[in-house]
C-alpha cells in the first residue's frame, strides 16, 4: 500500500475542493441549461423563422399570358416553352468565377453577364441572365450544375406569334417591364423581369392578358442547390382575347400592300368591328419579343420605314379628295348647295391673286354635286368650300370624326387635325387666312387624317349616319372562370343628316366606281361605292409622275363600301407614293372587299356560335 | 494472481448506473451522426458505422483500464508523456494537414490524433507528480508542473489547436485547485480566467484591425469562421434555437441536413442533437453528463489514496471542460474553438481517449472496493 504524502487535513481539503467543483457544476451546467432555455424557448420562434428564410427561397412563378384568337378562333399569339438561366447571388460564392465560367460554357458575352448580375436587386431573388436558351445549353448547364451554385434553369413560357408578321401592329408585342414602368401604379403587381405588353392590344389589353404570378418556395442547401420546393400559390393564367380582326382578311390586306408602304383598314360599318387593319412596313413580333441587343434595337427604330409605326392608327395624311365626302354632306345639309345645283369648272378658281388649279386642266365644264364627286372636281368643292367657310367644315369633319382620337383600342393613336379658325389660333397664334379654306376645301393643307378615321367615315355614311367607335377586340374569356366576357360594340351616335342627304352621296360614290375615277375598283362579285383621293407630298410638281422621286409622289387615297344596298365592309386604303388614288389604292380596296365578301359568310364568328349554344347575350359560359 | 474474493468484490465496482450512463450519451451521438449524415451518399463507410467501431474500440480500452491497476499505469506516466510529446512533435513535420491544421498522425488507412491521448497523458503525469511527494512551496507546487505542461502546450498550440491548448490549461488549472495553493484564490482565478478566457480574448480581438486578426486568426486557428462573418456560430445558433421545445424529429434538423451547419457530427454535433430534439432532448443530454460527472466526483472523493483522487479529479475536470467549452460555444456564448463534445462528437481519438478515461476512473473505484492488489 502506498503511503499517503499528504497530511489527513490536506486530503481532507480535497474533499472539501471536490464539493466546491461540484456546486461549480451544477452553477455553470445551470448556466448552459438558461441559455440553452433562452435560445430554444424564448427566442425559438424568432430562430425558427431564420431556419426556414436559411433553407427557402421564394421564386416567382410567371402566369400564362393571355392567348389572343382572331374572330374565328384562329390562334394569333400563344406561349411556347424555353428556358431562361437565372442567378440567385444570394449562392454565388465568387462572381468573376461564374462570370467566366457562364462564358466558357455557353459562350455568353461577359460584359453582359458581368452587368446582369451587378444590377440592382434582391440577392435573394433569381435573376434572368439569359432566355430563350437552347435545349442543348440548358442541359449542359444542368449537368454543371454542381459546379454552378446559384444557377437554375427555369422552363418558361415565350411568347410566339404563329403567324409572324401577320397583324403584328395590332398583336403588338411583349417586353420586360422596365424601371419606368414599374414605378407606375398599374404595374404595382409585376416585378423585375415580368413580362408586358410594349405595343398593340398586347399593350392596351395588357391588364387582362398578364395574369397573376404565382409563388414556389423552394428549399435549398447552403450551396444553393434546389433540393425540395412546394408551390405556394399557383399562377393565374391572363385571360384570353378574341380580336374582331378577320386573320385571312389582315393576311390578304397585307399581301396587297406588298414592300409598299402604307395601310388597309377595313371594318364592319354596322357595329365598328375591324376585320383587318394592315399596316406596311411591318415587323416580327416574335423578334421584338425577344431581347433585342442595342444594335438590333438602333436598327429598327432608326429605319427609314418606320416599320414599328401602325400606319392605320397613327398616320397622319392629307386625305385629299377624299374628304370631298364630308364636304358634300355639308354642302347639303347647310344648303349652300342643291343637289341640283350646278358650279361651272373651267379648270381653275381664282380667289384674290391666286388661281386654284382642278386636278383636270380642262375642267369639267357644268357640274352639280353628283357629278362634282364622280369626277371629283375641285373647283366645286372650292366653291362651296369658299361659300360655307372653314368654321363649318370643321363641324361636319368633328362629326365625322375627324380631328379626334376614335378610340380603337390600340396605344398611341393619333388624332390628325380638323383645323378652324380657333384651331390655328390656338396651335398657331395666326388667324386663318381665307384662302386656307380653299385647300381645307380638297383635303389639302392644314387638314389631316389618319386611315382609320377615314375607315370610320365611309362607314358612318355606309350606315347611313349611325357610326361606331371602331373596336379590334370583341370578347375576352376568363381562363379561370372560363366566362366568356362579350366586349359590346359602342354607338356613337347618329349623325343629324338627313337619309336623303346619304342616299344622295351613297349614290354618286357607287357611280364614282362604276364610271367615275375609281372605275378600276369595279367589282363583278359585289357592288361598291367609293372616293379616291390623291394628297399632294410636294407642292411643286413638273412633268410625269414616272419621272418625280418616289419619296415626292402623291399619297394615293381611297376610301369605299359594299355592297351598295346594304354595306357590310368599310375599307380606307392609303398607298404611300403611289400617286392617284383611283389608279393605286382603288384595285386594293376592291382586292380586300372581294376577299371579305368570299370569306364573310362561310363561318361564323366565334362569338356568335358561342351565343347561339348558350341562347344567352352577353355572357355564357364556355365550361 | 487470481484472487475470487478479489474479482468478486472488483465486479462489483463495475458500476451499472455509471455504465449505463455513459452509453446513452454514446447512443445519443450515433443517433446525431446517422441523422446529419442520412441523406449524404459518401463514399465508403459511413459515419455513424465508423463512431460505432471507434466505440467498440474505445470499451475495449475502457475494460482495460478498469481492469488494470492506476498505481502501475502512474509509473508509466513519464515514459508515456516523453512518447507523447514525441509524437506531438512528429505530427508537426509528418502530420496530416486538414482544414489547415496539422492534427493527425497517420497510421495506413487510420490516422489519430495524439493531442486528444495527450490530454489523458497529461492527468496522469499531474497526478504523478503532486502525490509521489508533498510538494510544498511555489516552486514545487506551480511552477514545476506548470513547466512539465509546457512543452505540451506549446506543441499543440503550434498546430495550431486551441481547443486541446485550452483543455491542457483546464487540466493543470484544475489539478492545482485539488491539491491546494497557498491562496486557493489564485487557483479558483485561474480556473475562472479559463474559462472566462475567451471573453477576454473577443475584447483584446475586437481591438485589433481586421490584417492582424487574420494574421493571428491564420496562425491560431484556421479552419473556423474563414469569412470572419461569424457564419459558424450563427448557423449553430440557428439550428438550436430552430429547435425550440419538441425539436424537429429525427433527420427533421433542416440545418444540417441541408449543410448550413458546418462540422455537424463533429464539433457542432450539439447543435444538430438540440435542432432535432429540442430543449426536451437537451435537457436529457445535460442531465446525463451531470449524472456522469457526479459519479465520477463521487469516485475522486472516495477514492483510497491521493494519486486516485487526483487522477480521478483531473479526468474529471477535463471532462467537465469539454462539456462546458462545447455546449457554449455551440450556444453562441463562447467564441467558437475546436472542442469536440466527449462521447457524443464524431472521432476515434477523442472517443477512445474518453472512454479510456472514464475506464481509469472506474479502475479507481475498484482499486477502493479490492483489498488485495
């Protein structure tokens, strides 16, 4: 046994040390167990809400945008998959390394990789670095994806236009919201990288068509690879939209226009519904829906052509002889004329030191209002242009439309100008000169429209007066109700003119196209009355049209209804430099309201079948 | 020489409710490990099978040293710590480095750590020394011993490991507080200033500038907190607050499961328990090393002599610190330093060691209860 070195008391005293060690224990294991009780009871909740925000990230899911059907039911814009890459830098360890590792490997511009993620925005929310990626990019990413933290591919839905070109300025086209747009208050529900309507009904319906973005949760590891995700609240799809537009019309109006420029507006006088709307040059939505690279940007709006311009809402022309309708209206209803009553046109009017030349050098010797709009003689529109006064033209142009926005649903259309003597105070601080009136008189000078006035002009007086607001969307169907919300057509009144004053004008426009100046739109399937019209570009012409640059030939004008008895198509072509209007755009109108009158009634329209399954009117239920 | 009356009365210090303790401590960091390496498909064996070896491996060793005599095992303290340090010098030029610090001797396809073996070594050593003779008066008291610490220290410092250094001061801290100093403050000081030491050392830290804490930070200690966010101890913070009352169930602990949490079946094996079973389960886990630990309090005063007492104390102390210094710095109230959590932490050095520990300790009980040795 071996003996004990140290005294009893000292090994005592190492009884009494162990006690001390002992309630040392319990103080510091007391200790332990209140922060351990701190940490797990009383802030429990607040660390169990950290866990979750460690292990979730929240990512949008984009709803299905609105598919968009002419009146047929033909599918004009729809969804197609692609796959976008996104970064959530949230997971990027080191930026520069994924930079150069994206560019290697999908051989990705690295400026703009590198701007992409240096944007401003949450670290937390993915970004879109890329989109419309290929099949074989996105699988080689997949399989990099451990390489990758913070990189995911995403399926998306792109938005395709079936029919590429085809009424691309009434589509439109769809974008990024931008940092503009998102302040505004009606994109308060959208985010960084939604999609929006930038132009056409994509645009104007936008609202309906958009949708609600729906949530997925998705858990990820400390790499930020997905490992599970759980979808919070699905997207809404955006609601359908039925156009009043007539696809094979659009195509057919478009063809005839060609690589001319201008446009065709054709619709149906008696509720206002566009069949076709045509507008040339034009573009690929599909390209323009796309991200475009600032080069590509640059070449489209730089284009002599303008070809994002809509011709049919947003041009603005002379309508030169064609406004000679209006003015006929006028000329009756204030009685500065009888139909009887004659002018006699020697080829010019004189007023004060200048002589008005007629269109005709000879003139056309005695003519009353009939024939003045047949052979569409200025001097007798000079005349009563001259006798009625500016003022009083510009309150039959206003009804008729002219000077205002008609209200289409389309974004950034243009009104033209119905001048008068307030007008040209107001817009020009100079009082009218009288012989302005005479310009004014033949749809010269400060006067001008755009074709889908003139389109709505022929067929107020197609209509006998009753006009409509022309409307390109006719019903929109709730894709989660599945209600088919019929859009009603708006009347906008009767025009106060008497049915004789329209029947008198009705008349010597069908006579202007079956020996008037527009004989070439003579038609042996339908009856038509139509104007020309010919606007003048440059004031001083010599010699030949053939021998004048293109860019200075006359706007080639005409504006037409059929059939005669009981209209169903208004039509206003406008053919950019093509000179006479009889000789260019005439043969147009006639070509578009042939292939109306061939087409029209072998299907009915998408809304009527579906009333007529339902029996009810305004709404029915496509379920 | 067998003597019956000998085994018999020696059987009995095989002590059912100290035994018992000590493997469902170990059971509850299996259980840790198999769930916070569930979903990993690794490579070979996996985590929990390995920690169930380095256990069979470790009650080996744990029947070994009850069965021995600690009186014998005292003799072999100088040699063992000359091998010791030998190896701890070794680990410096031949170690195996991982996460930047040179820890491992590498044995074929094992590797262990000798400063885990260093820390038992160095209790019996202590032992040794205070109870061959009075050692009376400063000299002999603190400073010799404090010397034979020395060597240790420095070595394992140089690796660098923190936690052991820190464990090496524990343990001469402790065994001085045991055999008494002149003014017993001054050891209960230097216990508390251990303790308190990393307290002490965020204030000197948050002084320095951001070059020289990662100068120090790089020679001290590098393979935690390498973003200097203090992204460890927070995402450990996480995982046991998470936790709250009832925990998240088994493989429940989204912390670790998704590797937020860092070094889960190793030193943050705590935090991963306490995600997955809440206070509940920490509160069972505590209560099962007080229960450990004051049996083993109880051996050390009842032990027959003064070297089992001191024997007994220090293991129990480094014990004690382990515990602390884990649990702390995994609750975020201790800035984090590599110390494993004994028995439960995943590791084959620390395990063995421990369990070698906990079998000296019952050796000592016996040696009391056996009247012939």
């Amino acid at each position: 046994m071996a003996t004990p070195h140290f005294p009893e008391t000292e090994f005592g005293d190492l009884h009494r040390r162990l006690l001390i060690l002992r309630v040392g224990l319990l103080l510091v294991v007391g200790l332990l167990g209140l922060r351990l009780w701190h940490l797990q009871i009383r802030e429990g909740p607040y660390y169990r809400d950290l866990s979750e925000n460690n292990r979730t990230r929240q990512v949008l899911l984009e709803p299905a945008r609105g598919l968009i059907y002419d009146r047929h039911g033909v599918l004009l814009a729809n969804n197609v998959p692609s796959f976008s890459l996104y970064v959530t830098l949230e997971d990027v360890k080191d930026r520069e390394l994924l930079v150069k590792q994206l560019t290697d490997l999908l051989g990705l511009d690295s400026a703009l990789v590198r701007k992409k993620l240096t944007a401003k925005g949450s670290k937390l929310l993915p970004r879109k670095i890329k989109d419309r990626m290929t099949l074989r990019d996105a699988t080689l990413v997949e399989s990099h994806r451990l390489d990758l933290p913070g990189v995911m591919i995403q399926v998306e839905s792109q938005r395709n236009y079936p029919g590429g070109m085809t009424a691309a300025h009434i589509l439109g086209y769809v974008g990024e919201v931008s940092s503009e747009q998102l302040e505004k208050p009606e994109f308060l529900d959208l985010h960084q990288g939604s999609v929006v309507g930038q132009y056409g009904v994509e645009k104007s319906y936008d609202r309906h068509m958009r949708g609600v973005a729906g949530q997925k949760n998705v858990e990820v590891d400390a790499l930020g690879h997905e490992k599970r995700s759980m979808v919070v609240e699905r997207p809404q799809a955006g609601n359908d939209l039925y156009l009043t537009i007539d696809a094979r019309l659009q195509k057919v109006a478009e063809d005839l226009l060609g690589v001319e420029q201008g446009a065709i507006v054709a619709l149906d006088p008696t509720n206002g519904d566009i069949l076709a709307m045509a507008s040339r040059p034009g573009f690929d939505p599909n390209v323009l829906s796309r991200e475009l690279t600032a080069k590509q940007w640059v070449e489209i709006v730089q284009d002599e052509g303008r070809p994002l311009n809509n011709r049919a809402s947003q041009g603005q022309y002379p309508p030169g002889s064609t406004f000679k309708i209006p003015m006929a209206v006028a000329a009756l209803e204030t009685k500065t004329m009888s139909p009887s009553s004659t002018v006699f046109c020697n080829g010019g009017y004189q007023f004060g030191k200048r002589l008005y030349h007629d269109w005709k050098a000879g003139g056309h010797g005695y003519v009353d209002l009939h024939n003045a709009l047949v052979h569409s003689c200025d001097v007798y529109f000079y005349t009563v242009g001259q006798r009625m006064g500016i003022d009083v033209m510009a309150e039959f142009g206003k009804d008729f439309g002219l000077g205002k926005v008609t209200g289409v649903e389309l974004p950034s259309e243009r009104s033209g100008i119905m001048p008068s003597t307030a007008w040209k105070q107001k817009a020009k601080n100079e009082q009218w000169l009288p012989g302005e009136t005479i310009s004014a008189a033949i749809g010269q000078g400060y006067v001008t429209v755009t074709p889908l006035q003139m389109a709505s002009l022929i067929g107020t007086v197609a209509n006998n007066g009753l006009s409509y607001r022309p409307r390109l969307v006719q019903a929109v169907m709730d894709r989660m109700t599945g209600n088919l919300m019929e859009i009603p057509a708006v009347p906008r009144g009767k025009l106060s003119v008497k049915p004789e004053t329209f029947r008198l004008i009705k008349e010597a426009l069908a006579d202007v196209v079956t020996k008037g100046t527009a004989t070439r739109a003579k038609s042996s399937v339908v009856t038509i009355g139509g104007k020309t019209g010919t606007a003048q570009v440059a004031a001083l012409r010599t010699g030949p049209e053939e021998s004048i640059p293109k860019k200075f030939r006359d706007h080639a004008w005409f504006v037409a209804f059929a059939p005669v008895d009981s209209p169903k198509i208004a039509v206003a072509v406008i053919g950019e430099h093509m000179g006479h209007g009889g000789a260019a755009a005439a043969p147009l109108a006639k070509e578009v309201i042939e292939a109306y009158i061939k087409l029209a009634p072998q299907v009915p329209t998408v809304i009527s079948e579906r009333s007529g399954m339902e029996g009810t009117g305004r709404f029915s239920n496509d379920s | 020489m067998i003597n019956p009356l000998t085994e018999h009365r020696g059987l009995d210090s095989f002590d059912i409710r100290y035994v018992a303790l000590i493997l469902a401590i170990l059971g509850i960091g299996v259980l840790s490990i198999y769930s916070v390496t569930y979903g990993q498909r690794g490579v070979g064996t996996p985590y929990y099978l390995k920690q169930l070896i380095w256990i069979g491996v470790g009650a080996a060793a744990f029947l070994l040293m009850w069965a021995s005599d600690y009186h014998h095992l005292a003799r072999f303290a100088y040699p063992a710590y000359a091998v010791v340090l030998l190896m701890l010098v070794v680990v410096l030029f031949e170690g195996r480095t991982s996460k930047g610090a040179q820890r491992w001797i590498a044995m074929g396809p094992l590797s262990f750590q000798p400063s885990e073996f260093a820390k038992l070594v160095l209790v019996l050593v202590l032992a040794h020394y205070y109870s061959k003779a009075p050692r009376v008066g400063w000299l002999q008291r603190v400073i010799v011993p404090g010397l034979l610490v020395l060597p240790g220290l420095l070595l394992i410092l140089k690796q660098p490991d923190l936690g052991s250094g820190l464990s090496f001061v524990a343990i001469y801290a402790a065994m001085l507080l045991m055999v008494g100093v002149r003014s017993q403050a001054l050891g209960v000081i230097l216990l508390f200033s251990i303790m308190l030491f990393p307290f002490a050392w965020e204030g000197v830290w948050g002084s320095l500038h951001d070059y020289q804490r990662q100068r120090i930070m790089a020679f001290v200690d590098q393979d935690y907190d390498p973003g200097g966010k203090g992204y460890h101890a927070l995402q450990s913070r996480i995982a046991i607050g998470s936790g709250e009352l009832l925990g998240k169930g088994l493989y429940g602990g989204t912390q670790s499961q998704l590797k937020f949490l860092p070094e889960g079946h190793t030193d943050f094996v705590f935090a991963v328990f306490a995600e997955e079973w809440g206070f509940m389960g920490v509160l069972v886990l505590l209560a099962l090393f007080v229960g450990l630990i004051w049996l083993s309090l109880e051996i050390a005063s009842k032990a027959k002599d003064q070297l089992g007492a001191l024997l007994a104390a220090g293991i129990v102390a480094m014990l004690c610190f382990c515990v602390v210094v884990n649990i702390g710095m995994t609750a975020g109230m201790f800035p984090i330093v590599g110390i494993p959590l004994p028995l439960v932490s995943y590791g084959g050095s620390a395990t063995i060691m421990t369990m070698a520990a906990l079998g000296l300790l019952l050796n000592v009980k016996r040696k009391r209860l056996s009247l012939f040795y």
